[in-house]
C-alpha cells in the first residue's frame, strides 16, 4: 500500500501557537528533515503553557439537545497517548495508531538555545499488514508554547517545514469559530535535486458536541501533494482533550478513522 499523505496526519497538532499574540518565524527556523522511527506511535507535545487558561462553560441547545457551548483550550503542546481508530472501505479495513510524547533534554534550533522538541507519530496497516510509521519533530520553545520548526518523513522522503506566521489558538473554545493557524512553506526533498516546494497551512474549527464537550478539528494542507488532513479532538470544559478522529487520504482516496 502506497501512502501518498499519511504524515500529513502528524502535521495537524504542530503548529497551534500558545496564548499570547501572533508571532512570526524567521526563514532560519527550519529542521532538515530527519529519521523515520523504529517502534509504532510515540509521540506527544511536551511540556504544557506555564500559565492556566481562562475557561468560560455555557450550555446552548444544538441538534441533539443541551450542547456545551465553549471550553478551555487544551494546554499546548497536546498530550496525546496512543490511540487506535480503524476506517472500512470497498472490503479492506485499516487501523491507525495515533499518538504524541514528549522528548527529554532541550537542544540548539533556529538559533534558539533552549528549544524544546516532541514527536507525532502515526502507524498505518491495511488488513493487518503493518506499513512504516511515520514521524514528525516539532521544536518548539516552551514558555509559551512557540513552534520553532518541523523536520519529519512523508512516504519515506524527508521533508522540512518554515513557518511564515503562527496565530495562537484562543484561550477559550466557543462553538462556531474557526480561524487559520498558521502559514508557511515547506520542502519536500524526493532525490537529489528533485526538490518539491510548496505552502502549507492549518485552519481550526471549533463545533458542538455534548453536554460536556466541544469538538475541535485541526486541518492542515500541503498543497501540490495530496488532499487536506483532518484531525478532529472532543474537549471537556476544563480542557481534556480526545482523538476521536482523522481523515487520512491514501493513495489519492481519503479514509475516515474513527
């Protein structure tokens, strides 16, 4: 089985900035594109914002009843342990494992001395037949949380992204808003000097869900690959947060994990 974007997935958690205003990355935060990881999913973002998040619970009536209506963000970079999701298809099923951790020590990137880094991994089998993992390295400074860069692999190929702007998601979640977080360009190194370049992008969007949480989905793009990934999270009014499901395209056909 052939992924045409399955790191893409790993992409949809790494550039959502902590609180505080819109910052700008210089065209030295960049990561050559590293390693691909040995063991199935271990990933997760990191250290958490050194001040809490305000929050703000109301209830609204939505399509199945008394919804909440906003929730504290989750603490950034997200804790994500590892999550299985399957999706069926045409008489195939695949299974997704999905997870984020942290990694020890801090390390020199960008130019920034103190840089802290996380991984996102994502693992993909098609009727129990396992594919390689695919990783992603964010480094990212902690306090607040300030993603320097990404370094990862996408089908085997390393690949590098710059962030040209980072706009924080809000403190508090509010049913019905979106917004982008973050642009940038990214290189995507296939053999020697064939080179692909392109932008990448990531919106958010924040929907009702139950009594007592909302839903937050995470899109990123890069664009000339392959189709958006879609990353969708529940959030508990004190800012728990869920995998609860991923849109992940292979071979040119977009699969619904859940």
């Amino acid at each position: 089985m052939k992924k045409l974007l399955v790191a893409s997935a790993v992409l949809a958690l790494t550039a959502c900035g902590g609180s505080g205003t819109s910052t700008s990355t210089g065209a030295g935060m960049t990561a050559a594109m590293g390693t691909s990881m040995s063991s199935a999913m271990s990933s997760s973002m990191g250290t958490s914002m050194s001040s809490a998040m305000s929050s703000s619970t109301s209830s609204s009536t939505t399509a199945n009843g008394t919804g909440l209506q906003s929730a504290t963000a989750p603490q950034q970079p997200f804790n994500i342990p590892a999550t299985q999701l399957r999706a069926t298809a045409n008489g195939n099923t695949f299974t997704a494992v999905y997870s984020e951790m942290p990694n020890p020590g801090t390390m020199s990137f960008g130019g920034q001395p103190a840089a802290s880094s996380s991984t996102i991994s994502i693992a993909i089998s098609e009727n129990g037949m396992t594919v390689t993992p695919e990783t992603t390295t964010i480094f990212y400074l902690p306090n607040p949380y300030t993603p320097l860069g990404i370094q990862g692999t996408l089908s085997g190929t390393p690949y590098q992204v710059t962030f040209s702007s980072i706009t924080p998601l809000p403190a508090t979640l509010t049913v019905g808003e979106s917004g982008q977080l973050a642009s940038g360009s990214y290189r995507l190194e296939l053999s020697g000097t064939n080179i692909r370049t392109g932008t990448f992008t990531e919106t958010y969007a924040v929907t009702a869900d139950t009594a007592s949480t909302v839903k937050l989905t995470l899109t990123s793009m890069l664009n000339n690959i392959s189709g958006p990934l879609t990353t969708t999270f529940t959030v508990s009014a004190t800012g728990q947060i869920k995998l609860v499901s991923a849109d992940v395209t292979i071979n040119e056909t977009t699969y619904t994990f859940m």
